[in-house]
C-alpha cells in the first residue's frame, strides 16, 4: 500500500477543520489552495482530497461565508 505524501496529510487537515464546521472563509479557503500548489505538483491524493472538497462546496455541504 503506497503512503500518503505529507503534503497530502497536511491538506486533508486543512479540509478537515472546513468540514468539522461546514464552513469555509475566504482565508481558509486561499491557505487550502495555496497549501495544495506550494510544491508545484498536485498528487493523486491531494487531487482526490481537492475534488472532494469541491464537491462539498457545490453540493451546498460546506458554505463558503465571508471572513
């Protein structure tokens, strides 16, 4: 079984903490990205842990509210 990547396992607490309180500021949201692009490639799971949250955020799950 292949380990996730650090940078995936620091992503998905990012997400976790959105997803704890079904919300997500502006802030959080850049620092998700930013997070998700500071080593210049996105892996399969960062990939997977990103689709998933933007599913979240269209399906109404998390709400996106102002900072």
């Amino acid at each position: 079984m292949k380990k996730v990547s650090a940078s995936a396992s620091n992503l998905k607490e990012l997400i976790k903490h959105a997803i704890d309180d079904l919300e997500v500021t502006p802030e959080e949201y850049k620092n998700i990205m930013e997070h998700a692009h500071e080593d210049g490639h996105i892996d399969k799971e960062e990939q997977t842990l990103l689709s998933q949250f933007q599913s979240m955020i269209s399906n109404g799950t998390i709400k996106r509210v102002r900072g």
